[in-house]
C-alpha cells in the first residue's frame, strides 16, 4: 500500500470519527431536550385525566350537597318521612322526577336515593337503572330497603349540615357478594335536616365509575400505560383488569411490586415527572398527578411511557441525520471499491508503458 493510499484512508477514518462525535454530541444535546419535554407532555395528559376523573366526584358532591339543601327548604310544609301524608306522596314523587332527571343527564350516576333516620333507616326515594335494559326507574315502595346498618349511613347521619360523607373506591357488591361484571363506585352522601333543625335522614348518590375509567383507559398513546391507585397503592385501575381491585377480591396487586420506589415518590411533594427503572430494570418514564376525589379518598392517576418512546424524537432527527452524511462520505470507500481503484491505476500505467515502447 504507497504512502498516497494511506493518507487517503487515514482522512477517511479521520472524517468518518469526527462525524460520528460530532453526531454523539448532537445525540446527547437532543436528548437533553427531547426527555424534559416528552415527560412535560406526559405529565400534562396524566394531570388532565386526572382533571376528568375529581371532577366526576366534585360534581356529585355538590348535587348531594344542593338536594340536601333543597329539602330542607321546600319540605318546610311537610316531612317526606310521613308516608300517611298527601303532601309527603306528592313531595316523594318529585324528588323521584328530579332524580330520574339527573341520571338521564349523567351516566356515571347509578342511582340516587334518601334514606329516612326513623323505620330502620328505610329509603324513601330510590331511583336507578334497574329498567329493562338498564332503563332508569323510581323503585316501587315495596322494594325499598332498610340501610340503617350500612357503614355509609352511619358515617353520614352524624355529620353536620353541609358535610358530605364520601367513600374509597371499591366494587359493587350486592348481598355481600361483589358482583360480576366488576363495577366500581363511589358513594357521595350528605345529611339533611328539616327546617326546626331535626335529621330526616341523608341523601346518597351511588357513582358508577366505568364511564370515566373507560375513557381514563382509552386515552393510553401508543406504548403508554395508565393507573388509577389508592393511597395504599392498590390498583383501581390497570391495563390488565385481573389485576384491579385485588385487595377486594383476595389477590393485591399494587403498585409498588410492578415500580418499586414509585409508591414513597407518590408520597412526597415533588410531583416532577421523571425516568426511573421499572421492576425488570427497564427505564421508563413517568408522571403522576395526586387527588383528593371531592374532598375525601386519596388517589393517584399515573402514566408510564417507555424509554425508546421518550426520546423517539432525537432518534428520528439522529436517524435522518445519519441516513443523509453517513452513506455520501463512505459510499466510496467499501474494500471492493478500494480494489476496483487500484486496478485501474494499474491498467492505466500499464497504458502508458505500451505507448512509450510504440514510440520507440
């Protein structure tokens, strides 16, 4: 190999290192902005959906809030608990209508009810989607039932007028027994009063959390994962639904056995997205968003998204970059182009030598 030859190859090798450190530095710049800003973005879409899901409780807790508040006031003639009266009949009739207008104006209510203090803690007025078809319909007198014994009773009928009683996310269960399919609620209750100051009994909203998990669910971007965990770190919500509310059905699945460290930053004040590795060491990123539904139950929205889905976009403009520079300064230089050029300088002094002889 002349000397021509190698300096040739070494300014190649020369221009193909500076441009694969030029590149790694680049790399590295992209990356130091692309990271911060795709988990700025997560952490947007996970606070949004966390947005969605308090304010689902925050408006029931204000419609429990305002019939409480209604009763008192327009049942200053009568007392609904008095099932000898007429006025009580007619009273009971348009609460019915007015909650059978709230059910049809939001879906995620299952049903409203008032539960009397006096017979047991009987219910008053029930209305629900126990219709055909999940058609909503004001229960009959016959079917309503005495609560007096229920946890939600008790811890709403001591509370003082304007406090609303709100429970933790569980299953719905009926006769003891959670029900299949799996429905998750929330009960959203207040005390109401007469006007001479008396407890008649509470108001109780029943959530059906389905419509808003479905689409806490359904907003998953491509390779992302979304949860919903209680302060224990019992999942609510999980991509996979056999690992939902296993503390309620004798299987716990948490969070802190899936991300391991993720459950103390779940407890501190930063709330700053961020990469961590998950339990088979793989990094991810992550953001969260923690809530109070309505006051009441702690929970926590969080949103995971792989590492090569965090930077994809320094890996496309690095992927173009290096389709474009790399091939048009080697393209040139493989070995077989290398033989190729030295059989040519060859024949062409073999050329030369030819005409030089003739001419002699």
């Amino acid at each position: 190999m002349n000397l021509s030859t190698r300096l040739t190859i070494a300014m190649v090798a020369l221009v193909l290192v500076t441009i694969a450190v030029t590149e790694a530095l680049t790399y590295g710049n992209l990356l130091s902005i692309a990271v911060p800003r795709s988990l700025e973005r997560l952490g947007g879409h996970v606070q949004l959906l966390a947005t969605e899901l308090e304010a689902v409780v925050r408006g029931a807790r204000a419609d429990v809030l305002a019939f409480a508040v209604d009763e008192m006031v327009d049942g200053g003639s009568g007392d609904i608990t008095d099932r000898s009266s007429i006025f009580a009949a007619v009273e009971r009739r348009r609460l019915a209508s007015r909650f059978s207008a709230e059910l049809t104006a939001k879906p995620w209510y299952d049903d409203l009810r008032i539960i009397g203090i006096a017979d047991g803690g009987r219910e008053i007025v029930r209305v629900n989607r126990s219709g055909a078809g999940g058609a909503i319909r004001a229960v009959s007198d016959a079917e309503l039932q005495r609560d007096s014994d229920r946890d939600y009773f008790e811890k709403t009928i001591t509370l003082a007028a304007g406090d609303v009683y709100i429970s933790p996310v569980e299953l719905r269960q009926n006769q003891g027994a959670v029900e299949v399919p799996h429905v998750p609620i929330m009960r959203v209750a207040s005390p109401m009063f007469a006007p001479d100051g008396r407890r008649l009994g509470i108001v109780i909203a029943n959530l059906d959390l389905r419509p808003v998990f479905d689409r806490i669910r359904g907003a998953a971007r491509q390779g992302s994962h979304i949860y919903v965990v209680n302060d224990s770190g019992d999942y609510l919500l999980h991509p996979d639904p056999n690992r939902e509310f296993g503390i309620q059905l004798g299987s716990p699945a948490r969070l802190q056995d899936e991300y391991p460290g993720l459950m103390e930053m779940l407890r501190s004040d930063d709330t700053t997205p961020r990469v961590i590795d998950d339990r088979s060491g793989e990094r991810i990123g992550v953001a969260w968003q923690k809530l109070r539904l309505g006051g009441g139950p702690r929970v926590a929205t969080i949103e995971t998204l792989p590492y090569a889905a965090l930077i994809a976009g320094a890996t496309t403009i690095r992927d173009s970059r290096r389709s474009g520079c790399w091939p048009r300064h080697s393209r040139g230089w493989t070995p077989r182009c290398a033989r190729r050029r030295r059989r040519s300088r060859a024949r062409s002094k073999n050329a030369v030598a030819c005409s030089i002889c003739h001419r002699i």
